[in-house]
C-alpha cells in the first residue's frame, strides 16, 4: 500500500515541477 501512496504522490508532484519548469 505505501507503494501506491508514493506512486500517488509523484504523479501529484510532476505537474507542479512541470509548472515550476515553464
């Protein structure tokens, strides 16, 4: 399960590192 929260949590973070990037 602590897998899945961490898969969770990095597709929740790659769009704010996307924006930061643009």
């Amino acid at each position: 399960m602590a897998l899945v929260i961490m898969f969770d949590v990095i597709l929740g973070l790659v769009p704010l590192l996307s924006g930061l990037n643009l």
